[in-house]
C-alpha cells in the first residue's frame, strides 16, 4: 500500500508555491529596474543643461571689437537678456557660471570680456567708455530674433559696476531709438554719480568692509527722495570686496578681496528677485 505521503505527494503544492514566489521575486525586480531607469533618466535630465553657448564678436567703444559668450535658455523665446561684465581680476568661472544661472532662470546672457583685445589697459578706461560696449552689446542683443528687445538688463562686478552706472545710451544718437534698460544690477561699484534721475531701475550689493568701494560714498550719493525707478542698496555686514566669488582670499592693490559664502548665496536671491520684478 502507498503511504498517505507518496499518494498525495507535495510536490505540485511546492512547485506552485515556488512559481508564486519567483513572480514575485520578478515583479520586485521589474519595479527595482524602472525606478532605476528613472533615477538615470532623472539624473541625466539634471546634468544635461538647458542652454547652449557660443563665442561672438560684437562693436565695442570707438574701432574696437568686443569677444563675448552668448548663453542661451533653449527655445524660441523671445527672451530677456542680461548683459554681463566681468570685474578688475578678469573674465574667469565665476561669470561662466553667472551666465548659465542666469540662462537656467530663462534669462539670454551676453557676457562680455573686457580684456579680450583690450588687455588689462582697459582698467584705465573711464567708466564713460566701457559704458559705450555697454551700449553696443544691448544693440547687438536687439537684433537677435530670440531676445526680447523691450526687457534687456545690466549686470556688472566692481569696476564694471561703476561703468553700469554710467549706462545712459540714449546719448548715442545712433541708440537713441532703443528701448532703455529695464534693470541694473552692479556688484560693489564705486559709486562715482548721485544716484537720482536713473533711468533703469538698480540694484546695488556691496559689503560692509570694502575698502576698493566703499558703502559709505554709495550711501552719501543714494537718492533722497522718491525717485520714478527704484534704487536699493544692499550691504552685507561683515564683508569686503569679492564677497562674492568662491574661494577668494588675496590683496589685489592694496585692496582686500574675501570671499563671504552668506553674502554670496544672499546676492543670488537678491538678483535673482530683483529681475523676476523687472524682466519678467
């Protein structure tokens, strides 16, 4: 006689259970692929940039030619645009990155590089003259189909701040069709002019410290009453020229130059709000 175990052998019941487990076993697999895939997907999506760069030449002050990074946000637009200039150290990664900041909050970035053909001469320049590149870049950023020509800005370090200020194209009888700026934007400029009667809007940070720029002529020329465009001076306690450019810690002239990481991560949202307001 068969016994009760050999007549009703277990066998079909563990292999059944083992295909139920296997399915789940491969369902698990299948969901711990695609959240896999996913995660690449996302990734890539992430580090692959929105934007697209290249070099340009554009006209600058008198017969000269100004070399420039255009950075812009994919898509037709049309875009606002802003106009970057570099400061007294230089064009380095501190303004690549700034432009391609600036291209993934959906801005066109023009950066200029001051130094190109001039040399380090061009220090020497009146703000006047690096205001005029100033003008020529917004008139190259007019003609290109994908910037709107109605929301164009400034953006400009140290000395290249001071020539900001200096940004009145409607002087050059050739420019004087254009739309004006709609927004200035100057990192620790000596502040050489009263700052009333400004026909953009402008926004200036500066540390409390500087000793290249110092506040207190900045706060001496701030308008005293209402003016048609806003003007707001912003000081970072504690923090001296550079406060925004990683790493930094030197004397250039004389000059102190430290980088401050609160003041920095503070600039950006201060720039970041200041064009939402008045580009967007």
């Amino acid at each position: 006689m068969l016994s009760l175990d050999r007549a009703i052998p277990d066998q079909p019941f563990t292999t059944s259970f083992g295909f139920v487990r296997e399915m789940n076993v491969n369902r698990r697999g299948i969901v711990v692929f695609i959240q896999t895939v996913i995660a690449a997907l996302t990734v890539i999506m992430i580090a692959t940039p929105a934007f697209s760069s290249e070099m340009v030449t554009i006209k600058g002050s008198g017969q000269d030619t100004v070399i420039a990074r255009l950075t812009k946000p994919d898509g037709k637009g049309p875009f606002p645009a802003m106009i970057l200039l570099h400061g007294s150290l230089g064009l380095d990664k501190h303004y690549d990155s700034w432009a391609e900041r600036l291209a993934s909050w959906g801005y066109v970035a023009l950066l200029l590089d001051s130094f190109g053909l001039r040399g380090q001469s061009g220090l020497s320049d009146p703000p006047s003259t690096r205001a005029q590149d100033i003008c020529y870049a917004k008139s190259y950023l007019n003609d290109l189909p994908f910037v709107d020509p109605k929301r164009i800005g400034v953006i400009g370090w140290s000395q290249r701040g001071s020539s900001a200020l200096a940004a009145l194209c409607a002087r050059f009888p050739s420019l004087q069709e254009e739309y004006p700026l709609r927004a200035v934007i100057t990192f620790y400029p000596y502040c050489f002019r009263v700052l009333a009667g400004l026909d953009f809007p402008l926004l200036i940070l500066i540390g409390e410290l500087d000793d290249r720029s110092p506040v207190a002529i900045c706060m001496e020329r701030m308008p005293r009453n209402r003016t048609p465009n806003e003007v707001i001076l912003k000081v970072y306690p504690r923090a001296y020229h550079g406060f925004d450019v990683e790493g930094i810690d030197t004397s250039y002239m004389d000059h102190r130059f430290r980088y401050n990481p609160t003041a920095a991560a503070d600039s950006i949202i201060q720039v970041k709000t200041f064009l939402a307001k008045h580009l967007k």
